[in-house]
C-alpha cells in the first residue's frame, strides 16, 4: 500500500508515520520485528525485561531479525536508579535508534544518548512538562490525550496537539484514541508527525497480552473504560470488568496486581473489532487513512 510520510517519519525511515506505543508486560521482541517489517516503529519498555542479561538477549535478537529502526522505552521514576542506568547503557551498546522516556526528568539520558547520535521522544500531558522536555533536548514531544491507554492526562486531543506544536519547537507526536487511519489522518492535521497507537495493538498476534485481555479489548467499548488513580496513583485507563470491585471503581481496594490482573485499555477499544497480525494491522490502518484521505479531497 502507497506509504506516506512527514518529515519525522521520513527522517526515521518508516514507510508509515506510525508508532506502536510501548506497553508494560504487553510489548514484546516479536512485536518490534513486525513492526518493523510492517514499515512503523515498533517499541517496548526495558522493564519487560526482568533482568538487564534478558534485556541483552531481546536486543541481540531484535538486532539478528532486522536493520529498521525501533524504540525502548525507559520509565524513568518508575525503574530503580541502577536498573535505569545498565538499560541506557545497553541501548547505546546496541544502538537503539529511539528511545522513548517516560515518568521522569530526561536530561540525563538525553546528553548521554545524544552523544551516540541516538533519537528521544519524551512523553507528557502538558504544556508545562512539554516546555520541560523541550529544555532538556528531546527530539520530539508525545502528547498523550484524554482517553489514552494507561496513564493518561485530562486534555482533548483537539486542544492539546494543536496547543503544543504552537508552543514548542519540537516536533509533536500524537497518543491517544488513535486506533483507525480515521484518526490518523486527523492526527497529522492537527500537526502531529508520529500517531502513537497503544490499544490497538493490545489486539495483535504478535503481543503478550492473553487471549482473555485481547478479546475483551475486541469486545469492549468506551464505556467499559474507566478513569482512576486508584490502581497505580496515577490517573490511568482500565478496563472496568478487571477492576477488583467493578460496580465501585472509585473505591477500588489495591488487592488485585495492577496491569497484570487489572488491565488497561483505553477508549480507543471503540475502533478496535478483530485480533489480528501487526502486517495486517498496520494495512488496515494505512487503507482507512487513504480513504479518509481521499474523501476530503472527494
Ligand atoms: C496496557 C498498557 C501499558 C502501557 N505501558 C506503558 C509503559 O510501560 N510505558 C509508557 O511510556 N507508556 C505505557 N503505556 C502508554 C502507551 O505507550 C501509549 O501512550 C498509549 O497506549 C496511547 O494511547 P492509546 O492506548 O489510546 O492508543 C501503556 C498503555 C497500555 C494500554
């Protein structure tokens, strides 16, 4: 299917301006390779990696099945300081072309990786964090919207993307409901150079969610995601049948184990019908795009 392209994409060398956003317990290895042959970035998060020696394994491996660019994701306030120091450390020994920081104050990584001519897109839900990242010299600023999957902020895409690529100067990046090229089209209107897709891909072949989670993210609406910080102390997104009192999701006890037995989705699920391979997917996307496309020009 015909590629297309802004300048961030083309620069990264992607057939397709499109990220799948990283996931806790749910990206895998497998994923960024068929991302990667799909012509996206694919990513994951370091920490599903529970040792720095599997961490190695997955990028030697991802390195040995491709040459395309991928991301890892490095949760910044989340990972224990030593842990976070050895996965930057891996990253620059096998080069990752992006990396992706979240939760935390990125300078430190920035002036390391740069130094290795490596790429970081910085994720907030703010102006304010977003001039922060901006300082700290990211390559690019992940505005994640209201409705997102996992943790997610209170602004309307409409306001936060456009608000963003007025204020700063580096290029934006767009997260949040975006599950269709319908969404996607719109999201590179309102100025993004990336779509950053999550709960799409929770229903991909390839990922590490179970078979139960997938389905339910297939059968799911907007209506069955509920917003709380009740989980992980920060505002998030979750599916409402997995919350350990489902008729009283704001009172929440902490019992159950969070993103593995309560699980996260976000209001994107509306979009999203069919587990299916990321080859296909990310096809599927592409042909809804250049229809959504072409109607506007009809
Ligand atoms: C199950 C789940 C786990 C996530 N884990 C992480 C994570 O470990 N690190 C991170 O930066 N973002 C994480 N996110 C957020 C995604 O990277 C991305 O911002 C979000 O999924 C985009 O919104 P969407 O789900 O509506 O497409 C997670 C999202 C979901 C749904």
């Amino acid at each position: 299917m015909n590629s297309f392209s802004t300048p961030l994409s083309a620069r990264l060398g992607l057939r397709y301006p499109l990220v799948a956003a990283p996931m806790f317990i749910i990206s895998n290895k497998e994923m960024v390779v068929a991302c990667a042959q799909a012509g996206i970035l694919g990513s994951m998060p370091s920490l599903n990696c529970r040792t720095i020696e599997a961490f190695e394994e997955d990028l030697r491996w991802i390195r040995s099945k491709t040459d395309k660019p991928f991301a890892i994701n490095v949760t910044i306030g989340l990972t224990d300081p030593a842990r976070l120091a050895q996965d930057v450390d891996m990253c620059i020994k096998y080069d990752v072309p992006v990396m992706i920081t979240s939760y935390g104050d990125p300078t430190g990584i920035v002036n390391k990786v740069h130094q290795h001519g490596m790429t970081v897109f910085h994720d907030v839900i703010n102006l304010r964090h977003g001039r922060k990242a901006e300082a700290a010299g990211v390559n690019a600023i992940i505005g994640v919207s209201h409705g997102a999957g996992g943790h997610a902020g209170t602004l309307n895409p409409y306001v936060l993307i456009p608000w963003l690529r007025e204020h700063l100067s580096v290029p934006i990046i767009a997260a949040g409901c975006i599950s269709g090229g319908e969404q996607v089209a719109a999201a590179l209107v309102l100025g993004a150079q990336l779509a950053y897709m999550g709960t799409r891909f929770i229903a991909s072949t390839e990922c590490g969610a179970s078979d139960r989670y997938k389905q339910m993210v297939v059968d799911s609406t907007h209506d069955d995601v509920v917003y709380t910080n009740e989980v992980s102390g920060i505002h998030a997104n979750f599916l409402k049948q997995t919350l350990p009192d489902a008729a009283n999701p704001d009172r929440t006890p902490l019992g159950a184990k969070r993103w593995v037995d309560i699980w996260s989705a976000g209001q994107g699920v509306s979009q999203v019908r069919q587990v299916k391979p990321i080859e296909d997917i990310v096809q599927d996307i592409v042909r809804e795009y250049h229809d959504a496309v072409a109607r506007l020009s009809a």
